[in-house]
C-alpha cells in the first residue's frame, strides 16, 4: 500500500489555533511548507523550509513532486477540495500518497453568519476566472455565495446585477471570517459603493424587478437577448436542439458554424462547467459569439475561425457536436469520427439542399428525424393570425 508523502491543510484566519491537535501535529513536523504569503504569515511559528506558489501556478505538481521523499504540507485555505488547490493537486498526484485535512470552508463560514441553509444556495468562485460567469446564476430569489478575485469583484456583480434588473439585491462581502479582524459590509446592489478587502467573500440575495430579465439555465432564452444579425438558431428550435445534446457537467461541445454564439451559449448555461468550441468562419459573427457569452454568462466560450472540416482537425474530442451551419458528408464524418462514445450529435437544415443531405445521411446511419414548424402570432390588418416561421429538418443520433 502507498504511503502518503503529502499533507494538504485547511487553515482558517484563526491559524494553528484552529487546527487540531493531530493535523497540527502534521504542520509542526513538516520539512518544506507550501502556500502563499497569507498561509505562511499563519503558521509562523513553525520552524520549516517555506516555498511560495510557483509562478506560473502549472509548475506546482512537478515542484511538489520533486520533494518526494520529505514531510511536506501544502496550506490552503478553508476546505483544499472545495474550489481550491487540493482538487488540483488530486487530479496530478494519486491519491493514496495525499491526506487532505479539511478546515471549515468560506462557504460554511458564510453560510453561518447569513443564516442562510446551504442546501437552498449556489456555491460559486470567481476567483481567477471570469466574473462574468456568475450572470448564469441570476434568477429571481436565489441566494448565492461568491470567492471573489478582490476589492473590485463586488461591484462588478453588483453592476451585473443592476444592469438585468436585480439592482435591488441585498449584497453582503464578509471579510477575514474566523480571525480576529472579521469584518462585514452590507448594501444594495444599485448603490453598491464599499470599499473591502481583496480576500473576500460575497453573499448575494437576488431580488427581481417587474422589469428584470429572466434567464433560466434550462434552454430556450428570448432571442432578444443575443446580438445577432437575423440568422440564428431561433427560441424554440433552440431549446430542443439543445435538449438533443444534452449538456453534462464538464461537457465539450463542438457547435459548427455558431453564428451568434446562440447554441453554444445555451450548451455552456445548462451545466456546470460545460466548455464550448464555436467554429465560424465570419469576423463578425464570432464577434457577436464572444459578446453574447460575456453578456449571458458564458465566458469562457471558445471562438474559432475557419470551415468544417478542416477547421476539426487537432481539436479535443467532443462530447456532443452541433452542426448549424456548413453541413456536409466531409463534415459529419469528421465530426462523427472525433465524437466520443456516447456521444450526442445533432445537424438542423432549412434549405431544400440541406435537408436532402440529412435525410440521405439519416437513411444510411439511423437516428431520428424530425421537422420542426413554428408560428407566431402576429397582426394581420386590423386581426391577428398565424405567422409561420421557415421549418427546420433536425437528424439527431448517439454514437454507441
């Protein structure tokens, strides 16, 4: 059996002296001690070789492996598998060589001092990642729990928040939770102006105005939402395609000629931590991809330029494709090639040429096939009638 080497600790603002006895024990031992500035100044009584983290943050893995062989301790703060280092170093080191001992998490401390239930909240961290990714979280009465990147991160979800109409949100930053300089700040989104702390964290009760906008992470938001210029995968044939492509937590989607970004928008929304590749030959289209994923709290949307297929060729396999635009046979055998099994792929047409290509590839590979019609209400002189929308052919398979 493997002996563990490496010890991942917990710390609180409270330091040693929260710790308990046996993983204080573990510290006090250690030859090499692993963490940043804020770690450090913690656990200065204890007598050890002290290492930064590494710049850049990649480097740590092989630094640590390199002092195999020693006692060491890495600190963190709070709980190490919970948004923080330790789920970095699990994934890199096998895990019968790592004891990890976990300190109450800024999420706990929070949670408590709101006297908020953690079962009925988002725990969320923007730290070091885009704040915008946040936006997906906005709904009316939801409570949410935020690691910030620093001072300046609350009154950029306040803004956010403002903006779509949830100005009237009660905001609370808690600061040094645990230590003996604990501090809180309260206010209201709309005229959010503290100065805090840059290690913080943030509590937010989404309250909505009648005028707010509402954007659920299901699949089907307004087709006002996005920029776009007329050509997209509209409302209700976007929220079935997505649907069809189930998006999974940690998910890849390939989303072939994205357009406006629309479905790979939607992909990246209905899961947690789902990834997104939009392929678009167009500058200004992958323009307005990158907006809408800014705006609609999908950062980290990845827009490339170029033409299916060629374009496929050296990206990480998929777990689900859509092909919206450049449908061929060259690209559905790419893109079924690279899909991982299990994988989702699903191509919508509305020209005569192209819904000849589905059904042609439909009869030679199964799947299912569906038109999707819709119409709109809409003014008809001094009436109102039905206004069709073009139909859209939609093949759909699972590769097994």
């Amino acid at each position: 059996m493997t002996q563990a080497w490496l010890h991942v600790v917990g710390i609180g603002e409270d330091g040693l002296d929260g710790l308990t006895p046996a993983t204080r024990a573990v510290v006090e031992a250690a030859e090499i001690i692993v963490g940043g500035d804020r770690h450090h100044d913690l656990s200065d009584r204890v007598t050890a070789e002290r290492v930064a983290w590494p710049s850049p943050f990649d480097a740590l893995i092989d630094q640590l492996l390199s002092y195999k062989g020693k006692r060491v301790v890495v600190l963190a703060t709070g709980d190490p598998l919970w948004f923080s280092v330790g789920a970095r170093i699990g994934r890199a080191i096998p895990p019968g060589e790592i004891t990890y001992h976990p300190q109450l998490s800024a999420f706990q401390l929070a949670s408590a001092r709101m006297g908020w239930s953690m079962a009925d909240l988002e725990t969320l961290t923007v730290h070091g990642r885009p704040v915008e990714q946040m936006i997906a979280f906005i709904q009316p009465d939801a409570r949410l729990l935020i690691l910030t990147t620093g001072s300046e991160t609350p009154g950029q979800i306040a803004r956010f928040l403002t903006e779509r109409g949830f100005g009237r949100s009660p905001m609370t930053v808690l600061a040094n939770m645990g230590g003996a300089e604990e501090t809180r700040f309260d206010g209201i989104a709309e005229s959010w102006d503290h100065e805090v702390p840059a290690f913080n964290t943030l509590a937010v009760e989404c309250v909505a105005a009648p005028d707010a906008a509402l954007m659920p992470r299901v699949p089907g938001l307004s087709d006002d939402l996005f920029q776009h210029d007329g050509t997209m995968t509209k409302r209700e044939v976007r929220a079935l395609t997505v649907a069809k492509l189930m998006p999974m937590r940690g998910a890849l989607l390939w989303d072939i000629g994205t357009g406006c970004g629309s479905v790979a928008v939607e992909w990246m929304r209905a899961a947690r931590y789902a990834r997104a590749i939009g392929i678009e030959p167009r500058a200004d289209r992958r323009a307005m991809a990158a907006e809408n994923a800014l705006a609609l709290g999908a950062p980290q949307l990845q827009v490339i330029e170029g033409t299916a297929p060629d374009a496929l060729a050296g990206l990480e396999a998929p777990d689900a494709v859509f092909i919206g635009g450049g449908l061929s046979e060259e690209t559905y055998a790419a893109a079924w090639d690279a899909l991982k099994p299990l994988g989702r792929l699903v191509a919508n047409a509305v020209t005569l040429e192209s819904q000849a290509t589905l059904i042609d590839l439909y009869h030679r590979h199964g799947g299912e096939l569906i038109q999707l019609a819709v119409s709109r209400a809409d003014e008809i002189g001094p009436r109102t009638g039905w206004r069709p929308a073009m139909p859209v052919t939609q093949w759909s398979l699972v590769k097994r």
